[in-house]
C-alpha cells in the first residue's frame, strides 16, 4: 500500500481495498478515538481504481498537522498487525 499525504486531514492510499481499510478504521477508531481522533473515514472514489481517500480530522485543531496524522495511521496500521498476530497464535496454538 503506498500513502500519499494531500493535506492534514486527506491521505491517499494506493493499491488497497474495503477489506484493508475497513480494519484500519477499526483499529484507529477502537484505539486512537479516546485520545486524538474526532472523525475517520474513507471513499473509493472509483470501484475500478485501487485508489482510496481517508480523512482523519483531529480534536485540537492545532495538533491537525501532517506528522500528526501519519502517526495516527501507522499506529492503527500496527495495532492491525498486534491483531492479527494475537490471532495467528491462538489459532497455532489450538490446533
């Protein structure tokens, strides 16, 4: 997936889809939301493009900046992967 900042609440994903982007939101909802997010989301604008747009809008204002927001991004994108690495070892573990 290739990330393209466009401006302090717009980012640019490439070469993903619902599935990917759906469990990022999750993630950055369920763990991020409490202290710094107000509002996440995102849009393909096209079905036939790998292409998305997501909006990430901070609480304070003053810290909406573009280091704010791909902090915010790889921290959802790591608690993703804590995720599912949690899963993969219960289910290594069970079988």
């Amino acid at each position: 997936m290739e990330v393209n900042v466009k401006d302090s609440f717009t980012i640019e994903l490439l070469k993903t889809n619902h599935t990917i982007l759906n469990v990022i939101r999750w993630a950055i909802n369920e763990f991020e939301s409490v202290y710094d997010v107000e509002l996440i989301g995102y849009t393909i604008p096209h079905p036939m493009e790998e292409r998305a747009i997501m909006k990430i809008q901070l609480k304070r204002e003053e810290e909406q900046t573009e280091d704010a927001i791909l902090s915010i991004l790889r921290r959802g994108i790591t608690a993703v992967e804590e995720v599912f690495n949690n899963l993969e070892e219960k289910l290594s573990t069970a079988a």
